[in-house]
C-alpha cells in the first residue's frame, strides 16, 4: 500500500511539474483596504444613527411593565357582534382601499413604466421625465398622499384610494421599467426588422414576453397596499385603521384587538391568495 501511495505521488509530481503557479492577484491588496475602508464608515455611521437616534435597548427593558400594563387591558378581546360587526366593514373597506390602489393605478403606472424603460421610450428627454414622474411618486409617503387629499374630498377611503394610486404608480412603474429593460431583446429586434413601429413592438413583443413578471409585481404590491391602507385609515382615510385610531384614543384596547386580529385574517388570506395566484403563473 505505501508503495502504491509513493508511485501515485511521484507520477502527480512528474505530470504537474510543468504547470506554473497561480499568480497572485494584483488587485487583491487594494480589495482588501477597500473593504476595510468601507466596513469602518458603516461602523461609524452606525454609532452616528444610534446616538441621533437615542437608541437605548435598556429604556425597552425599564419600559417592559408599561407594555405589558397596555397588552393586559386589551385582553380579552372585545367579541360582542356590534364591535365584530365594525371591524368586519373596516377590514372590507381596507380590502376596497388596497384593491382599488392597485389596479386603478395599473394604466397609469403602465404608461410611466414604457416611456421610463430605455429600451422602449421614445428618445431620452421623454425618458427623464417619465423616471422624475415616477421618483416623485415613490418619493412621497403614501401618508403624506391620504394628509393632502384628506383636506380635498374629506374624511374617508377615497382619500385613501388617491394616495395609494399615486404612490403605488411610481413604485409599480419603477418595477416595470426595470422589468422591460431586463428582457431578452430578441422578439423586439424582431419585429423592428419587420418594419413594426415602437408601439407595435411594446404590444405584441416588450408587453406579453414580461407579463408574468408585471403580474407578479402586481400581487406584491396589492399585498403591500392592503397593509397600506391600514395605515391610511389612521389618518382618517377610512377603513379598519380608523376604527383602531379611535379604540386607542378612548382607551378601549380590548376593541383595538379585536380589530387588529380581524386584519390579521384579512391580511393572510390576501397573502395565500396572492401566493396561490402566482403558483398559478409560473
């Protein structure tokens, strides 16, 4: 056995003599300081967001009777049907908010998205407007949305809708843009060959080849919406939201968790629907 292992090392040996040795990176010493470079800003920008922002993990631990104090009061939940009744219509209308948000924005979005592609805009000055449109709309909170047409129609989920459609149109036409830019562009060479004009090629190539990724981006947004809404509603732009906002401002907690478990059903239904929805697609 050793004189087998002895021969089959000295044969390796014979046959990898020739070959040279790896030759070490140039670029290896300059890697590693870089990384040392940036590891030390994020450490010092971390020190700098914990002391602007007062993070104390022991102010949690002194404050763990008040919490526990708050989630005692609300136990157990409030079950009578008048309140049940309530959060089922809230949870609906935060569902109505989250659905409408969604897809009314879909044609809006779909247009940004085309013209903020550039594989699909026409020339580049329509491009920067299309991409500071859609900067602007995801820029602003969906909050800021329902406060400003809050004190336009008034209290209530229209508001809530008009916020969601305005935020949900920059965030959905981002995703598409991208989405259209990442596409195999041989259909659309295609048909430009073909003498198609650019919006032939969006509909019949660009379009239908990225669907199943705009359907999928579509149900995640729908998915971040709904929870949204909920949001919203404590702004005054309807739904269940609004109906937590008041339970805690009259010190009914034990309302406040009825309804917050009635948005946690809702919330997992939409979310195992979704899922169900684009196993479907695939």
């Amino acid at each position: 056995m050793t004189d087998t292992l002895a021969r089959e090392r000295s044969e390796y040996s014979k046959r990898t003599q020739h070959l040279l040795p790896v030759p070490r990176d140039p670029r290896a010493p300059y890697r590693a300081g870089s990384w040392s470079v940036i590891i030390a800003v994020l450490l010092v920008l971390h020190l700098l967001a914990f002391q602007a922002t007062d993070f104390k993990p022991d102010a949690l631990i002194t404050g763990a009777r008040g919490m526990f104090n708050f989630m005692s009061e609300a136990f157990p939940p409030d079950l009578s049907p008048d309140v049940l009744q309530k959060g089922i219509e809230g949870a609906l209308t935060t569902l109505w908010i989250g659905l409408l948000g969604t897809t009314v924005s879909v044609p809006f979005a779909l247009l940004l998205a085309v013209l903020g592609a550039r594989t699909t805009t026409p020339n580049g000055f329509v491009y920067q407007i299309a991409r500071g449109i859609l900067s602007f709309f995801r820029a602003v909170p969906d909050i800021v949305f329902a406060l400003i047409f809050v004190t336009a129609v008034g209290l209530g989920p229209f508001a809530g809708v008009l916020a969601l459609i305005c935020h949900n149109t920059g965030v959905m036409g981002k995703l598409w843009s991208e989405a259209m830019e990442d596409i195999d562009p041989g259909p659309e060479q295609a048909l430009r060959t073909a003498g198609a004009s650019r919006w032939q090629v969006v509909a019949n190539a660009t379009i239908p080849t990225v669907l199943p990724q705009l359907t999928g981006l579509l149900l995640y947004r729908f998915d971040v919406n709904v929870r949204s809404s909920l949001v919203l509603g404590l702004v005054g732009a309807g739904g269940i939201g609004l109906l937590i906002n008041k339970s805690i401002k009259t010190f009914q907690f034990d309302e406040m968790l009825t309804y917050l478990i009635i948005i946690l059903i809702v919330i997992v239904a939409v979310d195992l629907a979704s899922a169900w929805i684009r196993k479907r697609l695939q």
